[in-house]
C-alpha cells in the first residue's frame, strides 16, 4: 500500500496494491498492520457503513462534533469525487479543503481524520461506497456544513446537473455559522 498526504496533510490517500489478470482482480481493502506500518494509522475501526447513490446525489459535509469520527472511505462500484475540510478552529487550515475521485477502477481510499467534514458527490450512474469510522453513528451530534459554502469554496466538478440533496444536506450552516473543533 502506498500513503501519500493531500495538500491537507492530516488527510491520506490510501493507494492498495493491486492483483489483476484475465480472471479479475485481488485487492486487500484493508489491512490494521498495513495502514500502521504504511500510514501510521493505529486507529480503531467500530462500524462498516456502505451507501449506494446515484449520479448527482451530494452528501455532506457531515462531521460529528462530539464522538468525531476518522472515515476511511472507498468506492467499490462507480465514481465519486470525495471531499475533506478541515474543521479544527486552531489549524491554519482551517476551512480548506482538500478533493479526490476515488472509484471501483482506480481502488484508491481516503483517510479523514477526525475533525475533518466530509462529502462525496456521485459521478457515474450509481455509485457504492463503504466505509470504516473510528467512533460509533450519533446523531445528535452530527452536523453539516454547507456543500457550497462560498467560504469553504470546494470546486465540485460539473456533471451537467444540479446536486441532488437530502432534506437535511439542503439545511447545512455556512462554516462561519456552524459548530466545529476548537482545538
């Protein structure tokens, strides 16, 4: 496996070796004495989710303020572009944000750490993606920063549609206006 940081350091694409011939392809999606050895990663994973969307379906940019979760995100089937802000009021990067495709065919991963938002916007016809969090779903406690913030600025690439939103994606706060990490 291979670990490269982002422009957001904290924040790791995972690249797995990959085993292919004429029956197919082996991959090891994940491996806890790899990621430490690779990436230095000796977190605790407690929950799988897994979501399949279609195209132009927006998630995010979800966090939970406290039980922050670490995300190690895959896309098994289709494409998405996944998305990273920093939330941590003490960092100096505080409100950048960082932005990978991540597919079934290329197989890469993103590490997001705790303290981070996260989003993914759908670029194929469905897209499914699993992934690992280091702390337990709590809904009380998550929150959302809005996807199009124009502090945050992310560049989602244009598929020729408008995103298609959850009722409660649609009512995200503006960065300036939402809770987030002190430290």
């Amino acid at each position: 496996m291979k670990a490269t940081p982002t422009d957001l350091p904290e924040v790791l694409l995972l690249e797995p070796r990959v085993f292919q011939d004429e029956r197919g392809f082996f991959v090891e999606s994940y491996n806890r004495r790899t990621l430490a050895e690779v990436a230095g990663l000796h977190d605790e994973f407690v929950q799988d989710n897994h979501s399949r969307s279609a195209r132009g379906v927006l998630r995010g940019l979800h966090y939970q303020l406290l039980q922050p979760q670490g995300k190690l995100v895959r896309c098994s089937a289709g494409r998405i572009f996944d998305v990273a802000v920093d939330l941590r009021r003490a960092s100096p990067r505080f409100g950048r944000w960082v932005g990978v495709e991540l597919s079934g065919e290329n197989f890469r991963q993103l590490w997001v750490p705790p303290g981070f938002g996260h989003g993914f916007l759908v670029l194929s016809d469905t897209a499914e993606v699993q992934y690992k969090t280091t702390d337990y779903y709590a809904p009380q406690h998550e929150r959302c920063v809005r996807w199009d913030d124009p502090a945050v600025g992310i560049r989602w690439p244009d598929i020729g549609m408008a995103p298609v939103l959850s009722a409660k994606d649609r009512q995200g706060l503006p960065l300036a206006e939402a809770e987030v990490f002190d430290r």
